[in-house]
C-alpha cells in the first residue's frame, strides 16, 4: 500500500467519506457512502480503479450494505453484467477476439496517487 486517507464528516449520526481512499501498486480504492450511528446501517460502495494498462480486467465496485453486526458485502452486477454484454456483442458482431476490447482497462494517471490524494483532504 502506498498510502491510505480519510476524511469523514458526521453529522446527525451519520458518518459520510470527503475522501475515503487506499493507493496500492495495482488500484486507487474510493470508498463512498454513508454509515449511520444512530441506525447502525452500512450502505457503502468501494470502487477500484485500475492503475496502468491490464488486458483483461473484471474489476467491479463492491458494496458493503446492512448492519453493523450484520454487513453484507458483495459485488455490484451492474457494471460486470454490462461489461459482459459487450464483450458478447463484440464477439457476436465483429470478432470474437473483439471481445476482448470490453474487458481491457487503459492506464489511469499516476502510478502513486498520494499526492492527489492528500491535496484533497487540503479543500
């Protein structure tokens, strides 16, 4: 790891991420979302996003929803089911090696996000 930020305000109980943020050598992870005190519910996503250029990626945001004693944590379909699907009309229509293309992620910025990342806790 990198480095690691946060910045969460609270009000009325409820806890909400500024800046959530890992950066590994691989991916810069946002979380965002709420965590309630006064109802103790999680509803968060983490969202990673791929740092250089990787062929086949099926990186998707994850989810952190429930309770505090009870979360439940999991894989948010919509973005591997659309992924998915292009990658099935891709192969259908053009070439199956076209298929390819839905599931490359092209390089994203910086290697190292720290900077970015601490310049943000600054606003």
């Amino acid at each position: 790891m990198n480095c690691a930020a946060a910045n969460i305000d609270v009000v009325n109980g409820v806890a909400r991420p500024q800046v959530f943020a890992f950066d590994t050598e691989n991916a810069l992870i946002n979380v965002t979302g709420t965590a309630s005190f006064a109802s103790e519910q999680l509803d968060l996503t983490i969202d990673p996003e791929s740092k250089g250029f990787r062929i086949i990626t099926l990186r998707s945001p994850l989810y952190v929803r429930g309770t505090f004693k009870s979360p439940n944590a999991g894989v948010k379909a919509g973005p591997l089911i659309a992924r998915g699907a292009v990658a099935a009309a891709l192969a259908t229509l053009v070439t199956p090696a076209a298929a390819l293309l839905a599931l490359i992620s092209p390089a994203e910025g910086e290697a190292n996000q720290c900077r970015a990342i601490l310049s943000q806790m600054k606003k």
